[in-house]
C-alpha cells in the first residue's frame, strides 16, 4: 500500500510489473495528467481524453488506497500532501518513459511538447524561449516568476523542467550551466541627492531607507552580506515581492533599490548608481535535473542556453 511504503519510482514500477490490482498505467497517468493540468477539464483539453474518464482513473485509485490525492476547489484541484510527493514520482516516471522514448525513436529533433520554466527573472530566459520555438513552432511554454529559493524549489519538486536563476548550485542532484555574469546596481529616483552621481561607495546607504525584494532574493541576499562585511547599517528596508512592485516604490520615494544592471532598462524616472568599492557582480545559471536532462526539451532547452552563453 502506498500509506505503508516509501514512496518511489522504482516500488511503483515493482508493483505494476507484478500485476498488482490497486494501481494500474492508466490510473497513474490520469492522477498525473490532472496534477499537472490543475483541473479535470484542463487535464481533458490537454491530453485528448475524456473528463469522465480522467476522473473515474483518478477516484478508482484513490478508493483503492482509502485516501484523498487531490482537495477539490472548484473547478480546480490542488494535490494533497501525498497527490504532492505522488506527484514527484510520476514527473520522473513519465519523464523517464519520455527519455526512453526518444532513445528507441531515435529523436534528434523537437516535434511538440509543453517545457515548464521557472525563473528569477525573465530577461535571462527569454531568449532561451525565442531560440526553442524557432526550432519547434509548436512548443508551449509556462513561466512562472519567483525569487531564486522558490525556483530552486519548484525545480527538486518537479514542478519545473527547468529553472533560470542568480543562484550556485552544487548539489549533485542538478546540471548547471553559466549563462553570464550580471552586475547589481543601486537606482533612485531622477530628484534624489544621489541621482548625480555615476557611483557611490557602499557607505553611502548607511542609516538610508532600502526597497528591496523580500528574503529570498539573489539582489538583496549579494547586497546584504556586502553591508554586513562592511558593518553597514540601513535605517530601514522596505520588503516588495516584485520587482515591479520595488520599481514603483523607489519612485515613489520609499527609499533606495538596488537591481541588476541589465534589468533597469531606459526608464527616465530612474538614475543608475554603481557601487565603487564593493564587488556585486552575480552569475546567472540555466539548472536541470541531472535525472532529467536527457529527454527531449530539457536537453534542448540546455542546449539552447550554452548557445546563449555571453
């Protein structure tokens, strides 16, 4: 039983190969295609197959086991503790199904699919993006945007193919490959007392309000530890989400942001200010699974971002 024994790709594949009546291919398939989709109906749309076939699968296994895999909400549905780590295990059941499929096929170019992306950022990934669908026009993608801890995560969890972020890894369960190295910059607004100024030591945002992403983030995790090396102290920081939210804010006079240099951009509100005696320069790194990286859009995508390598 599920409840009685870890769960793990390879128990699962031990009790499909023995025949075993409470879990069968297709049921596991429907669980999965549901999880993925976020909805019967959308898992349906996507997959060619009937709702009503897609959740009869799906309550069939979840009698079997005298347990709930997904909280209905609605419309949508939302995967339960155990639909999550179940989850985990399918993503790497079907993507090792994939893998062998392109293996026997033969496959040496995309034809479809759906990649799921998360990223730090969007500047860093999409040309990555641009370069995949010029290859295969019927790709489709899904990016979602996070601080780089939450992309680490979506990531071991499965619930990316691929992550672009500024973050080192070293964990031996991901390939990395470095895309280019960004600078972080200070930006206030153009009426600023430092607006005139091309660079400024790091001093000069002792006892100033800061507007920074919230804990979490490479930019303010590179600038707080260059503050704290220097015994630094702000006398405020002001926590944002986005980084349009930090862009709004330091607009609107709450203080002092700090971006990467590529990402300002030409907006007139806003005056650059590099730092001149500290290093703030940060890597930005395209990340797979090293389980993954051989099926066929992880392989492309990674192939795509060494190409990109600046």
């Amino acid at each position: 039983m599920i409840g009685s024994h870890p769960l793990s790709v390879q128990y699962i594949i031990w009790m499909l190969s023995i025949g075993f009546t409470y879990m069968t291919p297709s049921q596991l398939r429907a669980f999965h295609l549901v999880a993925e989709s976020g909805s019967f109906s959308a898992a349906a749309r996507d997959s060619g197959l009937s709702q009503p076939n897609l959740s009869g699968q799906v309550t069939a296994l979840e009698k079997a086991y005298g347990l709930r895999l997904f909280d209905r909400r609605g419309r949508s549905v939302v995967p339960t503790e155990t639909g999550r780590q179940l989850q985990g295990i399918t993503s790497r059941l079907f993507a090792a199904q994939e893998e062998a499929q392109a293996l026997l096929d033969g496959e040496q170019t995309l034809s479809r699919g759906h990649l799921r992306i998360a990223a730090d950022s969007a500047h860093h990934v999409v040309s990555i993006m641009a370069a995949l669908k010029k290859r295969a026009g019927s790709l489709t993608f899904a990016l979602s945007i996070d601080n780089s801890a939450i992309v680490l995560d979506r990531l071991l969890r499965h619930e990316a193919d691929v992550a672009v972020m500024a973050k080192s890894v070293s964990d031996p369960r991901l390939h990395a490959i470095r895309l280019r190295t960004d600078r972080l910059v200070l930006f206030v607004p153009a009426g600023h007392a430092l607006a005139k100024c091309r660079s400024a030591p790091l001093t000069a945002l002792a006892d100033q309000e800061l507007v920074l992403r919230e804990r979490g983030s490479i930019t303010r995790e590179v600038l707080e530890q260059a503050m704290a090396a220097a015994d630094i102290r702000p006398r405020s920081i002001v926590d944002v989400q986005t980084r349009e939210g930090v862009r709004e804010a330091v607009a609107a006079g709450f203080g002092i942001g700090a971006i990467f240099a590529s990402e300002l951009g030409d907006d007139r509100r806003f005056r650059p200010v590099a730092v001149a005696d500290a290093d703030l320069a940060v890597a930005e790194y395209a990340v797979c699974l090293q389980e993954r990286r051989r099926t066929a859009l992880v392989r492309a995508f990674m192939e795509e971002a060494a190409r990109a390598v600046l």
